[in-house]
C-alpha cells in the first residue's frame, strides 16, 4: 500500500512508529504487540503539528519517507540489516545511513557530576552530531502519574517491556533539533531573575554574626550579590553516635543561629535569596525538631526511636518530607533548597534513581509554593533534568585543568538540552592556591550560566576577594560588578529559553556547523544571541605577561567587546589578554543592554534605574528587545538602530508599571560610531529619559597604544623591543610586517603583534 498520511503512527503486530517531524521518529518494537502511551519520565508530549509523508507498506517491508529521513523495516525484530535510515538531502560530510545498533558518535552531552574531579572526564551522548543523527533511548525510563497535572504523581515501571526509542535524524539543523526535543521533553522553566546574580556559598561553620559580617564586607567593598547558600553547618552534625553521622540534617543549630527567622529576614532585607543545602540520605531521627510531626504522621514507635527512613516512593513519607521537615523551614524564610545527593543510584524501585525523585519532587513543590520563583540546585539526573533547574555540578579540584576542562563542560550540556549548569567557580577542594588561577575561574564565572562561588571547609581555601593580593583582589572585584552589569541581556536570554528553546549557552558550532575550524574551538562558547566568548583557562606567559587563547570568528565583521577592536571573520587566530580582560566579542551592529556601572554594585536583582544600550557599529537595521518581568507582569523595551537612516529608535511596551519610576535609557555607541543625528520615542512613559553618549574618535585608534604597552610589559631583551617596535610602526603589508616579525622575535611576541596587526587591517577594511 503507498500512501501520502498525515496519521503520525503506523502500527503493525509488534512494531510501531511515530512520525512526530519530518525528522524525528519514534521506533518502538514489543514482543507483547503492547505499546506505552503515557508520560514517561524523560518524555511528557508526543502531540506535534501534523504534516504530509509517505507511507509504503509491504507484506514484508515497511518504508516511511519525509523530506528528510526514508526509513526501511523489514517487520522483523529490530536488526542493522533490518532496520535502518537514510538521510535524504545530505550535504556530502555527512554518514547517509543509520543502521539500528550503530555506536553513536555525537557531540556529547553532559555527566551526572564534576565531584572529584581533576581535569575531564567522559561525557554522555547529545542530541546533535556530525554524522546527521542520534538516538534518544526511553525504553527504560519509568512512567509518570498525574504528571500533566501537578508533578506529583506517583512515578512507577512499565507494565510491558518494549524497545522504544526516539531517532533525531537532523543532520546539521542543530538548534531545529534542540527545539524539537525540547517539545517532546518540556521545555525549561524560566530561571528566577535572582538566580542569575553572583551566589555566595562555602562550606563553613558561620555563625549568625559572622554571616552577617560577611554580607557588610561585601557591602562595603562593592561586590553585588543576589544569592547565598548556606552549606550543612546550618543544621546540627555533632550528634549523638545513636543516630548516626551528621550529613543529614534539618534542626537549626541554635548554638550559630540562634534566632532563625530572623536572621533569614535580615538577609531577605538585604534583598538576597537563600538556599540551605540538605543531605536526605539518612531520613528524619528521633534528635530532629520535626521529628514528633513525622513520627505521628508516620505511626512510628517513638518510645524505641524509631527513624522514618528516608523512602520518597512511599506516599506517606513523601507527604511528610515537605509538609512536615521542609515547608516549615520555608516558612521561616528558606526561599529554597540545594539537594546534596551523594548517596547512588538505588531505591526500593527497580530502575528508578533517587537523585532523578528528589529532583522532580523538590522541583514541583518549589513551583506550587514559590510560582515563577520556583528553584532547586541540584545534581543532573539524565535526559529530561533540564526541567528541574540548576544542576549543580559538584566537587571539582582547584587545579588549571579542572578550569580548563569546565567551559566545554558547561556549554556542551545545551547539546542535550541542559542549559543551567552551575559549577563551584573557582573549584571546590584540593589543588594548591594560586591567585591567578582564581581570577581566571572568577572571570569564567562572569559568562556562564550561573556564576556561583563555592569551596570546600578548610582555613586554607577562600574565595572572598579581599583574601587576595594586589592587584588580584579588584580584578576579582570588577569580575563580580560586571556579572550584575549583565542581568538585562541574562534575563532577556533567560526568558528565550524558556519560550524558543535556545540555551544561554551555545558551543561555536551552532553558528556555522559546516565548518570545520568551528569545531575546534572546544572552550569557545556563545553567551546569548550576541556575545561570543573564549574564556583564558591557561597560566599567562611569565615573560610578557599576557595569556594566549585560540578564538574562531565566525563570517563577518566581529568587535572586541572590552577594546572595540574589529577583527574580520571567518578565521581562527591566536588573542593575547592581561590579567584583568577576558575575550569577548559581539558581531557588528550588535545592540546589548546592560545595567549602569553605579547600580552593579549593590545587593539583590532588582530592575534597574538605568539601562545603557552598548550599540556597535554596523549597517542595516539591529535592534535588542529587553525582557523585563515583575509580579507576573512584563514590560518590554526595544532599541532600533537603522545604520542608513541614522535614526535610532527606543520602544517601551507592556505594563510599563513595573519599571523603575525613574528609568533612564543611555546609548552608549562603541567602535567611533557616533550618536546619531535624529531620533525617534516611541511609547515612552513619563519619568523616562534617553540620552547618548558617543566615544572619542581616538577609541579606535588606540591599537599603537596597546602594542606599546604590550612591548613595554615584556620582559624581554630591549634590542628585541626596539627591533619590534620599528617594524609595527613602520609602512608596509601585513604580510611583510609578519615576516619582519618573525625574525626579529619569538613566536609568543610575534603572535601578541600579530593580533593587533590584523585588528588595524580589519578597521580598514
């Protein structure tokens, strides 16, 4: 029978497949002739928008064709030879067939977690390869109750066995591929605008005061923060040797905070979020203050102490957890919880892993409590854990290849739809101390998606900036004040990945994947739509002060977001930064919004007073549409620069009730652009203002100036700088400067003056 459907399945005795997009199928094969339809825990909706394919149905043979994947089955159990796939419309680097059992080979996903861990580790499977396609295996996933209702349901196995398993056959097409995987999957939550802040967090045994003295010290040097999570000491872990050890805890320790909720209100005043971190592990003992609440829910033997064992598969207990040991907790103030599972994979369910339950429980409660300021920040439990965020990535060493290793760590998640990795930023234990080291991390944690500080308990690892030397200690400082100049442009991405499916957080390739130098930028990352960066996760060079990076520049005209420094794309170079800079860089035109310096230094994430618009130069018409949520009201402003006419444009649209009363737009125009000559308002509110402010010519003619200062911070012989001097102020092409350069200076030198070279042929382009 040839057919042209739009019935997405075609079922035979014991086969069944799903024609969900024209590239992504649902193969299932039950020996039973049963087939699972409900909600499973990876998988929560298979209802896509129809579309026309071909159906060929043989007595023998089954061939499904859309307009990118021909399938062929031969009705027999699933088999290489009896099940496979071409990719239709293939560019020619491809593999054309899939053959089912094929070894994948992908661009990688994620791991459950870093703990431990010195450098790199294997990651699993993502969604996006270079061969054209992957493979999303369900077949062992448990199913959901009540799922689509509250996220409470009951969570238990399947009642048949069957192979069920989802073909991705998207070839380059790798944001398409994200997107519809987020469909069948859910897509992410909206990310609570606090938690895109800097967090502070370390293991150690503070007191009620001495936190307090922490939050005035970093009031007093300027550091902004949103964030703090109080690691186990909050709770009581000397205890009796009856009960156990003191991992898993939920009393106060009222000897360190002796007055809970006011303690927590004195942070909430402060305009901060807080986390407590738990260990659940070990369940609720008879010395625990909620104890009597559980034992009476639960029927316990009180007299003999007995425990109630930590069991969430048990309806009961589960109830109990969060009535009885949580919510009171979050009454007094806890706005959240940070779920320190470290205790394995096993239940009293087969197949189902405590990490995945706490997470999908935790998470949904936060929601119905907590709304659109719903969080948890814990382990990933596998495919599907996007929608419970933050993952926290655990317990890295403190050494240069942890650091190396972390930016392709945390942008490849989005490959599997991860995108909300929060990493302890500046490593957690071991390793030695070293200052540079540190800047780096901190500097790293400025573009990622969660920029939280964590270490482990020992006097001898600190994260607080006035613990390093000059001039370590404002770098570090100025690292911090710039992640809070971000949260515009972070939350605006944070809203596009929860409504279009597209990560914070890009691996390079996404923008060109038939490029080949774009894949061999590892650590190279987009951070939003119009950022691309290249974190310094390598010592600098002792003798000329600077650290190399390998940056790959996608086609067309890129600007240095820090320098204005224009470098023409589609090439891959050597970039050479000082201690206290970071490569980062935004295509022409690019528009970005950020929070005025004075305002980034305070606590909280609240909106601010004063964005300023960071315009680039460029042609066409750019514009940046700013997302700004408050109360579950929205109010978004866009700014238009149309480069032909000369006008630029700000839009103000929404419930304009939730801006500050006294919003002030400042266009900042970079790379000698100027302001322009006319401009338009439109739907501005009374009480705003918009002003411009365009750099000195000069800005892009500094490129001298930075080569001199970069000579004169070498310690190198100074024949060797007079010889490197003369030639980058002399006339001639830039190849035979280079070849001049060459002979007059080692490569590391060569490279530093070669950057700059091809920044001042690119401007002249």
């Amino acid at each position: 029978m040839h057919a042209v459907t739009t019935q997405q399945q075609i079922t035979g005795d014991k086969y069944r497949f799903t024609v969900l997009t024209p590239s992504l199928i649902r193969m299932e094969y039950s020996e039973s002739g049963q087939f699972e339809d409900g909600l499973t825990q990876v998988v929560i909706n298979r209802q896509f928008p129809e579309f026309e394919f071909k159906v060929i149905d043989y007595p023998d043979r089954l061939d499904i064709v859309t307009e990118f994947l021909h399938v062929h089955y031969n009705k027999q159990p699933f088999s290489g030879g009896g099940l496979y796939v071409e990719l239709l419309k293939s560019a020619s680097y491809w593999e054309q067939t899939w053959h089912y059992g094929q070894a994948l080979d992908t661009l990688k996903g994620t791991a459950r977690t870093l703990d431990g861990v010195n450098g790199a580790i294997p990651l699993g499977d993502g969604l996006v390869s270079r061969t054209g396609f992957s493979i999303l295996d369900d077949s062992e996933s448990l199913l959901l109750d009540n799922a689509a209702n509250d996220g409470q349901g009951a969570v238990k196995p399947r009642p048949i066995a069957e192979q069920d398993f989802y073909f991705f056959g998207y070839q380059d097409r790798y944001l398409e591929a994200l997107h519809d995987y987020y469909v069948l999957t859910g897509f992410p939550p909206l990310v609570p605008r606090f938690a895109l802040g800097n967090w502070w967090s370390r293991y150690w045994p503070y007191t009620e005061q001495s936190f307090t003295q922490l939050m005035d010290k970093f009031r007093d040097w300027h550091i902004p923060l949103s964030t703090v999570c109080i690691d186990m000491d909050w709770h009581l872990v000397d205890i009796p040797a009856q009960y156990g050890n003191g991992w898993t805890g939920y009393s106060w320790n009222k000897k360190l905070f002796p007055d809970p909720p006011k303690f927590l209100q004195s942070l909430h005043d402060d305009g901060l979020k807080v986390a407590l971190n738990v260990h659940p592990a070990s369940g609720v003992r008879a010395y625990e203050d909620a104890y009597p609440r559980m034992a009476k829910r639960l029927g316990l033997d009180t007299k003999n102490e007995q425990p109630a064992d930590f069991n969430l598969i048990d309806p009961n207990f589960l109830k109990a957890y969060f009535e009885d040991l949580h919510h009171p907790l979050e009454d007094e103030g806890v706005d959240f919880w940070w779920i320190d599972w470290q205790q394995g994979t096993e239940t009293g369910q087969k197949g189902l892993d405590p990490l995945w339950l706490l997470n999908y429980y935790h998470y949904n409660d936060s929601v119905r409590r907590h709304g659109q300021d719903a969080l948890i920040l814990s382990r990933y439990a596998g495919p599907g854990s996007h929608r419970y965020p933050i993952g926290f990535s655990g317990d890295t060493w403190i050494t240069w290849d942890s650091l190396q290793f972390q930016p392709y760590f945390t942008a490849t998640a989005s490959n599997i739809g991860y995108g909300w990795w929060s990493n302890d930023i500046g490593g957690h234990m071991a390793g030695q101390r070293d200052e540079e080291l540190e800047l780096r991390w901190m500097q790293l944690g400025v573009f990622s998606p969660i920029n939280r500080l964590h270490s482990s308990s020992s006097l001898f690892i600190n994260k607080e900036p006035w613990t390093f030397s000059a001039p370590y200690d404002q770098y570090i400082v100025q690292a911090l004040q710039a992640r809070h100049r971000l949260l515009p442009y972070l939350y605006t991405h944070d809203v596009r990945a929860h409504e279009e499916g597209i990560p914070l957080i890009l691996p390079a390739y996404y923008q060109e994947p038939g490029n080949d130098e774009a894949y061999q930028v590892p650590n190279e990352y987009f951070f939003g739509e119009k950022m691309l960066v290249a974190p310094v996760t390598t010592k600098q060079s002792p003798e000329y002060r600077m650290a190399k990076t390998s940056v790959w520049l996608p086609k067309g005209t890129w600007y240095d977001f820090y320098h204005d420094w224009a470098y023409q794309g589609d090439t891959t170079l050597d970039v050479y930064r000082a201690l206290n800079e970071t490569p980062v860089f935004v295509p022409a035109g690019a528009v970005i919004p950020l929070t005025a310096a004075d305002e980034a230094t305070q606590f909280g994430a609240a909106l601010p007073e004063t964005i300023e618009w960071h315009v680039f130069p460029g042609s066409g018409q750019q514009h940046f549409t700013l997302v700004e949520d408050q109360d579950g009201q929205r109010c978004t402003s866009t700014v238009t620069v149309d480069w032909t006419t000369e006008q630029v444009t700000l839009t103000v649209e929404g419930d304009t009730a939730v801006l500050p009363s006294n919003r002030q737009h400042v266009i900042v125009f970079h790379g000698g652009a100027v302001a322009a000559d006319s401009t338009d308002q439109a739907a501005i509110t009374a009480g705003q203002s918009l002003s411009f402010i365009g750099f000195p010519e000069d800005r892009t003619d500094d490129l001298q100036d930075e080569a001199l200062r970069r000579i004169k911070a070498a310690w190198t012989s100074t024949q060797t700088k007079e010889n490197v001097w003369r030639i980058m102020q002399g006339d001639g092409s830039l190849p035979h400067k280079l070849n001049a350069l060459r002979k007059a200076a080692d490569p590391f030198f060569v490279g530093m003056m070669y950057e700059l070279l091809y920044c001042q042929e690119s401007q002249e382009v």
